[in-house]
C-alpha cells in the first residue's frame, strides 16, 4: 500500500519543469555568466537554454534570439543600479538628482557587463547610441524627469521643461559612462565622477 501511493510522487517528480513556471532570472543569469565567459557573439540561444538547463522553446517563447537576451540582461541591471542610486534622504531635489546620476555612471564604467561588450561586442550599442533608445533608456529618462520635477517644485532646480532637461543630463552622463575609460585611467575615474557632479549640479541649479 505504501509502495503504490509513493509512485504518484516519483512521477511527479520526473515531469519536466513548465516553461511558465521557469523563472526570467534564472535565464538572465546563466545569460551573464555566458557573456562574461565568451562574449555575446560566440554566444549561442542553444548555450544560454544549456547553461540555465531550459530548452530551447522554453527560451525563444520569451526572447527571439541572443540580442534580445542581451537587452533585457541590461535593463535588469541597470534597473538595479537606479533603484540603489536615487536615495531619498537628499537635502533636496537637484541633491537627490545629481548624486544619482552620478553613481549610475559611476557603476556602468566599470560594470563587468558594459565592459566586456564594449571589449568584445561594441556594434551591439551602436543602435542604442545612434539610432534609438533602448527599454534602459527610457526607464533613465523617466526617473530623471520625475525627479527633475520634485527639485522644481522644492526649488532646487531651475525652471524648464523636465523632458528636455533630463535628455541632456542623459546625453552627459551617457557620454562620460561609455567614453570615460578612453579620458582616463581607471585611478583617475573618480575626477571624472566629480567633474560630472559639478557639471550636472550647475546646469539644474536655478
């Protein structure tokens, strides 16, 4: 009798995972780990469905090749970056802002993701830097116009339209986050974060 209602749970046991019950990040990790490992162009869908044990319908029911893995890997982690770098305890507004920004270009210089595509991969941001924005970007200029708003309101920050405000710092803080290592050595990185802060801080201040 014991032997008999065990069985049910041995079975159970051996059915594969559904692929709606597969998490994202699961996936998204072995995808790193992949791209840290080899780059993104000897990486293959079939390495990241091995790497995070899925199948290969599993992985191309979510992401229709490896760039678009890529793109999502890059907004998850530069949707960390911003929730840990906007803090709310600032003296004001254009504080909270400009200390923000800065510690978002701060962490992508130096992120081992931005880095090695840059090293291995650069016409992967090509689109991104000349021809549209990417799901990152927009998450960026949505934040920064949010808080471009609450720094108006505060009067900490100077009087125009937020949209067009925030597109330039984006321009400035892009510019010093991808060509940084070219204008300095990685020493010498922390100049460059105090000459943005000064920059940043005097073009929002009223």
């Amino acid at each position: 009798m014991s032997q008999r209602s065990s069985e049910p749970d041995q079975e159970t046991s051996s059915r594969p995972t559904p692929a709606n019950a597969i998490g994202e990040e699961r996936i998204l990790d072995a995808a790193y780990e992949l791209l840290l490992a080899i780059g993104m162009r000897r990486m293959t869908m079939a390495d990241i469905a091995r790497h995070a044990e899925v199948s290969r319908a599993t992985l191309y029911r979510r992401w229709p090749n490896v760039q678009a893995v890529v793109a999502a890997l890059m907004t998850r982690e530069w949707t960390i970056a911003l929730v840990s770098a906007f803090q709310p305890d600032a003296a004001d507004g254009r504080a909270r802002l400009v200390e923000g920004v800065v510690e978002v270009v701060a962490k992508t210089r130096v992120h081992p993701l931005m880095r090695k595509i840059i090293e291995l991969d650069p016409e992967f941001l090509t689109p991104y830097l000349l021809e549209r924005r990417g799901s990152s970007t927009v998450a960026h200029l949505a934040l920064l116009e949010e808080g471009i708003r609450q720094g108006q309101a505060d009067n900490s920050i100077r009087d125009g339209d937020p949209v067009w405000l925030a597109r330039q710092v984006i321009l400035i803080a892009l510019a010093s986050a991808v060509s940084g290592p070219v204008m300095a050595e990685k020493d010498e990185y922390p100049k460059l974060d105090e000459e943005l802060r000064v920059m940043v801080d005097r073009y929002l201040r009223p």
